[in-house]
C-alpha cells in the first residue's frame, strides 16, 4: 500500500479527481487540509442540522457532540482509501480527536464527529481547517466500493437511537449504582465533592426549618387552648436542642 505525495494530491485536485473544490495551499507533504463547511448537525440537540453561513462560524457549546460537515467534497476512486484524523490544534481547545476514513468509492462531504469536552463555547470560523486526509493506493481496485449514503446536504446518517438507554430502562443492569451515583460518576471530582457538600448542608437546614415548623405549631395550639406555660416549656427545650445541634455542626470539623 502506498501512500500519495503532495505532487501527486495535486495533480489529481487539478484535474477535478479526490478532491473536489480543494485549494492547493491546503496540500501538505502527503495529506490534504480539509476545512470546514456551513452545515454542521448538533447530535446533543436530536440531530438538529444547523447552517452557519449567515453567522459565518460554527459554534459548539460546551459538552455538545456534533457532525461538521467538509467544505471539500471528496471522491474516492476505487483503489484508493482516504485516512482522516483531527488537526491537533483542536485537541487544545477541548474537541475530541476524531479518527475515521472514507472508503473506496466514497463521494460527496465527509461527516466528521467531535465532541467539546471543555467548559468554554467553542467557535469555529467556516473554511478553517479541522482534519488532515491522506490517501493509500491500493494494490487493486475494491470489488465491493462504498454504497450508502453521500453528501449529508440535506441529513445525516442514521442514528442508532435504539442503543441509547435512560437509567430507568437498565436501573436493573448488574453493577449499577442508583442514578444519583452514576450522575457524579461523570461529573469531575471538584463538581461532585462541592455538590456532595452541598446535599448534606442542605439536609441539614431542611431538618432545622421541620423541627422550627414543629416549634410554630405547638406554640399556636398554646394560644388557641389558653394552655400557653407547657406548650412553652416544650418549645423553649427544643430550641434549646435546635441551638446546641447548630452549633456542633458549626463547631464541628469541616468536610
């Protein structure tokens, strides 16, 4: 298997074969640039096809997993196969590295899917480069070339929803913690410690505003009776409690 130079990705753009719509200053040593079209699918949002051309920029919210779709249209003879990888420099940003290939016989804008797996909205300019292709010839032509779906103008491939479970439909699955503890599995530790703290904390003010609740309503059923003295002493000895509860949590060593 060999794989094709820069002079001769070339020559094949020039006479309109690999790579339609490809600019040569995109070519490198062995690979070619592809950039980055208007049309991009939001996976996160239902598969929701977006088109950036007025905004000029695709923007990718933070742990939103998307499809860009290449500026470049690709067509992919059948003797040879396309390699694509993601541009490092989109690694250091927070996108997910993508590795996939077109087939032989491929034709039309390749489907790139990444994921934004940092805190920040992520904004990228349409026509910047997003991934290297290079291109291996075969030792002879494929005897059964690729066959699906081209171009993902319009959609894109057929999702397999039915793979994608809620917790309630396998709560049951060996091994599986409740679905408190699953959500901070996948949050990071700092998130997960603080919301932890949290929860207990607010446990706690939740039991102080119950036993004060208690407190109000002995001290109306006092009024309401004329037999305000024991309903009183009830209430005084129970803030008392309430006081002495609250200071040993403030006292008490931090988390």
């Amino acid at each position: 298997m060999t794989i094709l130079s820069d002079s001769e990705i070339k020559e094949k753009i020039v006479n309109k074969e690999l790579i339609i719509g490809g600019d040569l200053s995109n070519i490198g040593p062995a690979c070619y640039e592809l950039r980055l079209g208007k049309i991009y699918y939001d996976l996160t949002e239902n598969g929701r096809r977006i088109d950036a051309g007025d905004q000029g920029r695709v923007l990718i919210k933070p742990g939103h997993r998307v499809v860009l779709i290449t500026l470049e249209k690709l067509k992919i003879p059948n003797n040879i196969l396309a390699r694509v990888i993601s541009k490092g420099s989109l690694f250091s940003i927070g996108l997910s590295p993508v590795c996939t290939y077109a087939d032989p016989g491929f034709p039309g804008n390749l489907g790139i899917v990444t994921q934004n797996f940092s805190d920040k909205y992520i904004e990228i300019p349409i026509g910047e480069p997003i991934a290297k292709v290079d291109f291996s010839l075969l030792s002879r032509d494929s005897k059964n070339p690729y066959q699906g779906q081209h171009g993902f103008q319009t959609q894109i491939w057929p999702i397999k929803h039915q793979f994608q479970k809620t917790y309630k439909e396998i709560k049951n699955y060996p091994k599986l913690g409740t679905e408190e503890e699953e959500a901070f599995k996948i949050l990071p530790q700092a998130t997960a410690s603080v919301l932890r703290k949290l929860q207990r904390k607010q446990r706690k003010i939740d039991i102080s505003i119950v036993i004060f609740l208690i407190i109000s309503t002995f001290i109306l059923i006092g009024l309401s009776t004329n037999q305000i003295e024991p309903f009183l002493a009830i209430s005084i000895n129970l803030i008392s409690s309430a006081i002495i509860s609250a200071f040993v949590w403030i006292a008490g060593p931090k988390e």
